[in-house]
C-alpha cells in the first residue's frame, strides 16, 4: 500500500548521490565510475538524464503543530532534518547557450530525533516532497546556473499520542502547492554532471481532523527551505540506453560510484501458538516487506587516502516490526522501519592505508573500494561511521543477506553483540595490519545509550580483535576468524533482576531491570571458517559465545550460537551466476537469561511473557537467479523451530523473495 502511495517510486531505486550528493542511478546500470576532470572542450547539455540528491531543509509546518524533530548529523534537527531522493529530467540546449529542461524529484526526509521530542498530545511531520518543475539556464560550456518552478505536493501526518507517549494512531494527508528554486550544474567527467540547489515548496492549506480522539483538527500548512547537493548520470538522446555512445568528458579513476537496490517480501502462515506476549511473533500468519536503496561514493584524497559516503534510503517493516524470533529472518529488516523511505547517511568514514612496500595486489572497482593497486604488507586505518560487519565477521559465503542468507544468525555470529543503533551502524575506528597469509585488526566504537537504542555514546564503548588466517587444504582457499570482543554499556543484570523480583513478586520484572541498569561489561569470542572444497562449491561454519550475565545491548537476543551451510554456485547446470544456499543454526541462552524470560522479561527481540524453553532451531535454503549482470532474484525459506526458545509456539514456516540490484 505504501508503495501505491509513493506512486512506485522505486523505478528511481538506483539513484546516484555526490560530492555530498547520493546514488547510482539504476537506467545507468553499465557506467563508468570516474571523478572530476579539467576539460576545455565544448560541452552539450542535450539529453535525458538521471540522478539523485542529499541535502538539509528546514521550515514551519504551521503554528501549533507540534513538529517532530528529524535528524540532521552535523545539523541542527528540523522538520525535515536531513533530505535525499531521486531525479530525472531532459534538457535541450539552444544554439544561443540557453538550456530549458524539465525535471521531476522525490525528496524524503530523515527519522526521528527522539531525544529532541517534545512530547504532548500530537506530533506533525511531513513524510515526503515531490515536484514537477521546468528550468531554464544558460550553458558557460562545462557549467550552467539555471532557475526553476513548477508543480509541488507531498504527504503529511500527525501522529497522535497517549499518555505514555505511545503513538497510537497516524493519520495522513496529501497536499499540493508550487515550488521555485536556483541552482547551478557542473559537468565532472565521463557522463556525470553534480549540481547544487536552493528550493522553495509552498504547499497549500489543509486541516487534519482529529475528532475521533477527541482532539480538534491541526491545522497543517507547509513551508520548506531545501538545499541539495546532487549527481547526474547524462543519458544523451537514448532514454532507455545506460551506454551513451560516448563519454561527454575524459573519464578519470580517482573515484567511485555504485548503488544497490533489495526489495524483500516475506511471509508465513499461521502456527501453533499456546500463548503469547509484548514481543511474541503473532500465530496467525503475516507477511511484509522491506526496500533498500544504497549509494555507494568514493573519493581518492590523496596517496593512500580515500574517503566514502554511502547514504541510504530505508522503507518498510520486518515480520512483526522486527519482533518474535532471536535469529530473525531478514537482514534487511531494521529495528526502525518506516512507512515511507528515510534517508541516513549510513557510512562516512576516512580510510588511510599505509604500504610497506613489496609485492602488490590489483584492487577492482567495486562498492566502497577505488580501483588502483596495493601493497600486500600494509596498515589500514579507517575512522567514521560504518558497520561492525564491513570490516570484522567477513565470510565469503555468508554474509550479505542482499545476496546470499537472510536469516541473522546464519550471515553473523549471532552471539556477538556487536555495538550499532537501529539500523545496525556506529562511529569508531579500525586499525588493519595485513600480510599474505593472515591480518589481525582491532576496533573501538560507540555503543548505544541503553538498550534498543538510537542514540551512540562515548561514555561506554565497545571494543573487537579479530585474527584472520589464510590457508590452502588440496589447492582449496579457506580461511579461518577468530574475534575476542567486550562493550560496557548502560545495562542491567538478569540474576539481579530475579533476585529483586524473588524478593516482592508484585514487581514487574521489566520495570525492575530499567531501574538497575548501570554500566556493565558484555563479553565474548566467535569463530568463523569457510573453505572452498571443489571449484563453485564452499562450506562455512561459526560458533559465537557470550557471557550472558548482563541485557543484550545492540544486536539480537542470543548467548549462544551454532551455524554452517554449503554455498554451490550453477556453472554444473549452465547458470554460473546462479547460486543454491543451504545452512542452518541453533541459538541459545545462559540460565539467567532463560529465567528472565520465563519470568515474563522481554529482550530486544523476544518475550512472550513466559517460557518453555527449547534451543532456537533454524534451517535456511535460497535460489538466487542472475536476470542479468545487474539484478538477481531469490527464493528463500525458513524453518524455525522453538520461535524465541519457546517449545510451546512454532514451528514456523517462512516463504521470501528478494528482488537485488547492483550499479
């Protein structure tokens, strides 16, 4: 229905973002990635072309709306906080120099600020912006300010509140209006253009009515400031052509662009429940999706030096809001879903690599990574914000649930809580020395506040060594991991908890575990193996551990955990870009853990208010289908037994399919 709504804009799914900008745009699937080239030629801004933006907007949603504060980074939070989405156009230049073009855009906003939230018997918030605009320039060769206007509309809603805070209703609203802006378009290098932009949207009027919560209507009238920085892949005159005969401008290998898109749908019948809680997966079956777009932007600094951006949309809901089983089965799924798309900047980080010299490697072009060479013996040091996961707990068969396994604990060491916010990324730094037969590298990073939060801290922190051996049995790569971690977070103690709860059985147990956190040390290891045993055909294996004394901080209520699988790729059936995955996984808690459950405690993910407990049991298995160099199609399914350890509910059946793109 969201998507419906969004007038399917996920035909923009592989937009391209910039220079602060975002995406990859998906009609430009074949480009060349290049960076910014001096060129003195004369330049033609004819064609269709197709892009994407980020930015920052601030405004009024009209007075006395309450507005939810929206995040900003490095900002101050606003209505709309940070922006980003997608755009295509056509222009046509004139022999004169002028330029009149039309151009269409989606821009949406970012999530919540919660610790900025005011709270009172409603918020407003706008969900997205769309224009229709003409524009008009005047070409300077490689470089071209212009004006633009035209038709502007959006959504808007109000959440309301109860006492608590809770929301317990949202209703929505489209509104219309009109938009003018200036902005200026520069040409880098191949096909790719970046431009800077100021836009005004006025839309108009409306009254939201809230009588049935007893509430007079809000009067919503938006005003919104956006300054936006974005890239543009130019299309020449062949719309539907990603290969433009031939490059406008020399390309130069100085930087990087790539995009994803994954669409997963995933669903389930009913099953047989005995009971059920706060946090327990519902009997009576569901299905949801989830929608992913990701810009992937680098930049060579200078030698050794590289920077990257990769902004990221986000829509849609995991099975039950990501709720009711510890291995959950989507690794798309975040614990902030959203309606409509979110932007967040989800990666920016800089990347200084020291060589020592030697024998090099080639490094291909690819996400995240600027083609170019490499000493093998080097150190690597990374700092920003990044994923525990895009540097520790690597597995090549494994890892990606874009691509190969979706459940959590079958791409992850599912004991290992490795610190993140909702969406699974934290701020820190990495250090990576490597050699040709094995690297060791290290980490610190924030943590969250408390439990299940949004918000990274400094106080506590959180800390990873990882050992990595490399190692050939017959001619056959492998590799082997081993991770010691620890983190020190606002937390409270299961056996503390029951004993307080022992002690005055009219306490709740939940309420007792919030009022007894205080910083505490989570601690663990995690092995990881894999080893290719014939050309195509690969086998893997982890085993993750931790202490289980203290509340799961981050990730996904596990102590204990057990996965392997098999990974055949198709060349033995004529599809060698087709992949068949099989694996599975068995979870567990520490007795004290177990008991907190039973006593009607809930964890991140899980409780259902009390516990026959059983191992958590999971058996996964995929098709992946190349369509192309591009995209892939998949067909999963999952077999849980014991859904959040309980013998009393499940087993359930899980049905997914996943629609994965790459630029």
């Amino acid at each position: 229905m969201t998507c419906v709504r969004l007038f399917r804009v996920r035909i923009a799914a592989g937009a391209a973002l910039g220079a602060a900008a975002f995406g990859t745009p998906a009609a430009a699937a074949d480009m060349a990635v290049k960076s910014p080239a001096i060129n003195t030629a004369v330049y033609n801004w004819t064609g269709f072309y197709v892009g994407g933006h980020v930015g920052y907007g601030d405004g009024s949603l009209g007075p006395d709306t309450n507005p939810l504060p929206l995040q900003a980074v490095f900002f101050p939070h606003s209505v709309t906080g940070g922006v980003g989405g997608f755009q295509v156009g056509y222009n046509h230049q004139f022999a004169n120099r002028f330029v009149l073009g039309v151009e269409t855009d989606a821009t949406f906003v970012s999530p919540v600020d919660l610790p900025r939230r005011t709270l009172g018997p409603f918020n407003a918030s706008i969900d997205y912006v769309g224009t229709v605009r003409g524009r008009a320039g005047y070409s300077f060769g490689s470089w071209m300010p212009y004006v633009t206007g035209g038709f502007a509309w959006g959504h808007t809603q109000v959440r309301v509140n109860d006492d608590s805070g809770s929301v317990v209703s949202k209703p929505g609203q489209y509104q219309t209006g009109w938009t003018a802006g200036v902005g200026a378009e520069f040409a880098l290098s191949g096909n790719w253009t970046a431009k800077i932009e100021y836009e005004y949207i006025d839309l108009s009027r409306r009254t939201l009515g809230l009588n049935d919560f007893g509430m007079p209507g809000v009067t919503m009238d938006p005003r919104i400031h956006l300054l936006k920085f974005g890239l543009n892949y130019q299309l020449g005159d062949s719309p539907w052509s990603a290969t433009p005969t031939q490059p406008r401008l020399p390309d130069s290998d100085n930087w990087t662009i790539h995009g994803q898109t994954t669409l997963i749908g995933q669903g389930y019948p009913a099953f047989r429940s005995a009971f059920s809680g706060t946090n327990s997966l519902p009997a009576g079956g569901q299905a949801q999706q989830t929608w992913t777009t990701t810009a992937f932007l680098g930049v060579r600094l200078w030698e050794g030096g590289e920077l990257y951006f990769n902004p990221e949309t986000a829509q849609g809901f995991g099975l039950n809001g990501t709720l009711g089983i510890a291995g959950f089965p989507n690794g798309e799924a975040q614990k902030a879903g959203a309606e409509y798309p979110r932007i967040r900047p989800q990666r920016y980080y800089i990347k200084q690599t020291f060589g020592f010299g030697g024998e090099q490697e080639d490094v291909p072009d690819g996400p995240n990574q600027i083609a170019g060479k490499r000493d093998i013996d080097r150190l690597t040091l990374i700092v920003g914000r990044f994923a525990v996961g895009d540097f520790f707990d690597g597995n090549s068969y494994a890892k990606d649930p874009r691509a190969d396994f979706m459940n959590w604990a079958m791409w992850s060491s599912a004991a290992y809580d490795f610190p993140a916010d909702l969406p699974g990324y934290t701020r820190g730094a990495v250090v990576d020395f490597n050699r040709r037969d094995w690297a060791v590298r290290g980490a610190l990073f924030q943590v969250p506040d408390a439990p299940n939060s949004d918000v990274l801290t400094w106080k506590t922190g959180g800390a990873v060594v990882e050992f990595e051996g490399r190692y050939s049995i017959f001619d056959q790569p492998g590799k082997i991991r081993v991770g010691v971690f620890g983190n020190r977070g606002f937390t409270g103690n299961y056996s503390q908890a029951l004993g307080t709860v022992a002690a005055d059985p009219t306490l709740d147990i939940n309420a007792v575990m919030a009022g007894i956190r205080k910083d505490n040390l989570k601690y663990g290891f995690y092995l990881n193996a894999e080893q290719q045993i014939a050309t195509d055909v690969g086998v893997f294996g982890r085993l993750s551990w931790n202490d289980g004394q203290n509340e799961i901080l981050s990730f996904t209520d596990v102590d204990r955990s057990l996965s392997g699988g098999v990974s055949i790729k198709g060349a033995r059936w004529g599809r060698p870009d087709d992949t068949i995955g099989i694996g599975g996984a068995i979870n567990g808690l520490s007795a004290s853990h177990r008991d907190f459950l039973a006593a009607g405690g809930t964890g991140l993910l899980i409780g259902d208010g009390a516990l026959n407990y059983r191992n958590e049991g999971i058996f996964e298995s995929y098709y992946a289908y190349s369509v192309n160099k591009h995209f892939t199609v998949t067909a999963d399914y999952q077999f849980i037994a014991n859904p959040a350890y309980n013998a009393d509910r499940g087993p359930v059946h899980i049905i997914s399919g996943r629609l994965h793109g790459e630029f």
